[in-house]
C-alpha cells in the first residue's frame, strides 16, 4: 500500500502536479521509506525550480508557498534560503513600486483638480500602463479637457460679444476658471485682465460698490497678481474713510484716500474729496483752538456734524456707494 502511494505521487511529479505529491510525499511514513527519500529529493528540487519560476514571472505568494514547501520537504538548504531572500526582497520592491505609483496618480490627480492639465499628463505618461487607478485618472483628465474645451470656446464667444460678466460666470462654473495652463489659461489671464481694468475703471468713476461687486467675482480666478491686490487694498481704503468721516473724523481720511489716489491717479473724484476732507479736518483744528476748545467726542455729544459747520463741499464722499 505504501509503495503505491509513492508510485502514485512519483506519477504525480513526473506529470507536473507538483502540489498533489507535496501531499502524499509528506506523510511520515512516506519520508521514512527509501523509496520516499528519493521521491523527495526529486519533489524539493522541482519545487525549488517552479518557485525560481513563479518569482521570474512575479506571482511572488505561488513562489513563497513552493519555497515553503520545498523547505518542508528538504530543510533549510542554501538555495531554498536564497530563493526565500530573493522573493522577500521582490516583495519589497514591489510594494514600493506601487506605492510610488499610488503618489504618482495622486500627484496627477491633483495636479487635474488644480487646473494644471498638461502637468497631470506628463505624470500618468510616466505611469506604467495596465494600472485600473492610471487608468480611472487618464479618464478624468480626457473628460476635464474635453469639458475646458467647449467652455473657452463659450468664453471667447461671450468675450468677442463684450460679455466680460458672461464670461467671468462661464470660468467660475466650469474648470477653465482653474486652468492654469494651455488654451484655457491664456483666456483665464485675459478674462481677468479685462475685467481688472473694469474693476480699475469703476473707481476711477467713484463707483466703489460696483467696483467691489465686481473684483468678488473676478476673485475665483485666481487672486495672484500685484494689480488685484492694489485694487482690494484700494477698495478697503475707501471704505476706511468713508468710515472715518461718517464718524467726524476727516484728518484721519486723508491719508487713506491720498492712497487711493496713489493706485488710481486718474480719478478725479478723489481730488475733490482730499479737499473737502482736507477743509473738514481744518475746521475741526481750528474749532478745537478757539474759545470753545472742542475735541470730536464733543462735537459729536453736541450733534455737531459736517454739515452744521458748513462743510457740506463733500459729496463724494457723503454720496460714495462705500
């Protein structure tokens, strides 16, 4: 009975079945018989093989288990050793291949999400082909160019029609408005452009609430640039000294506004209200150095206001939409 079941797993071998006589060869009373010490021999040197072979093709855990299984049937020789470090070592390099690979997709990813298409491109070129993930994410980037082209096409359209607020509206909801690069980014830089000076041009006419309307909506397209932060700058120094001389406080405009005339010099309603605010501030100097010697907290407790001095030379400023 015993020297048949080691026939049967000496056909098993030779007939490549590897597995089923590691099963029989096993059996205690098989690796005590002779016949069975040859038979493993034979089935520890196959295995070792088909392990060498399964790591060439990298099925690294089908290589593990024959190693294992070799080294059950053998010991620890030498080369089942070296073959156990060569897969341990196959294992490593292979898992930081693909974790390489899974921050290469990110990166990518991320770089699409930003608008930087061309950039997410040129790193899933990198990225070895076959990969379900590399895959997915050329998808996206496919679907966001496709997407970005229709839109710069219906942004130049509204642009060459005088459109700019039509065309603020189509970056703002579709992914040109984050392009960076390419096609989409040249119309991003001149949606933007124009609308700066649009922004420029409505306080220069005094018209400060518009102009602050329509900086919000140029904002989503990006806020770099030295013009965009000059004009916000600008903004909120009007609206720190209309602040200031609601509150009776006109010297303290001065030098706010005198900035904003530094950003915009062609607005000439600011000329008017420097001077206006510049009499105001005079008035309450020399108020508060004659007889009556009031500071602005009096001024106010008294229900003393520009107007009651006969400064009412200020409409800009009393009329500015800030």
């Amino acid at each position: 009975m015993l020297i048949l079941r080691i026939r049967q797993a000496e056909c098993a071998l030779a007939d490549g079945r590897l597995d089923e006589a590691f099963e029989i060869a096993q059996a205690p009373e098989v690796r005590r018989h002779h016949h069975g010490q040859r038979l493993i021999g034979r089935l520890a040197r196959a295995l070792l093989q088909r392990g060498q072979e399964n790591l060439a093709a990298h099925r690294f855990q089908p290589a593990l288990a024959d190693c294992n299984k070799a080294e059950k049937l053998g010991g620890t020789l030498p080369e089942i050793a070296q073959l156990r470090a060569a897969i341990c070592a196959a294992i490593v390099k292979d898992q930081q291949a693909h974790q390489q690979e899974a921050l290469r997709v990110a990166q990518a990813k991320q770089q699409i999400q930003d608008g930087w298409l061309s950039v997410g491109g040129r790193i899933l070129d990198e990225a070895p082909a076959g990969n379900g993930h590399v895959e997915l994410v050329r998808q996206e980037l496919a679907a966001a160019r496709l997407q970005a082209e229709d839109a710069v096409a219906k942004a130049e359209q509204a642009l060459q029609q005088g459109d700019i607020e039509e065309a603020i509206h189509i970056a703002q909801v579709t992914r040109i408005g984050q392009c960076k690069s390419g096609r989409a980014g040249d119309l991003r830089r001149q949606i933007r452009g124009q609308a700066i000076q649009r922004v420029r041009a409505d306080i220069e006419q005094g018209r400060i609430d518009r102009a602050a309307s329509f900086l919000q909506k140029v904002m989503p397209l990006g806020k770099d640039g030295t013009e965009v932060a000059e004009l916000t700058e600008a903004l909120a120094w009007c609206r720190q000294a209309a602040q200031h001389v609601t509150a009776g406080r006109p010297a303290a405009a001065l030098p706010l506004l005198r900035k904003v005339k530094a950003v915009c010099p062609s607005a000439r309603w600011l000329d008017q209200a420097i001077a206006d605010a510049k009499r105001a501030a005079e008035a309450y100097d020399e108020l508060n150095a004659g007889p009556l010697g009031l500071s602005p907290a009096d001024v106010s407790d008294c229900g003393l206001r520009i107007a009651d001095c006969g400064l009412e030379s200020m409409p800009a400023m009393n009329h500015c939409p800030i």
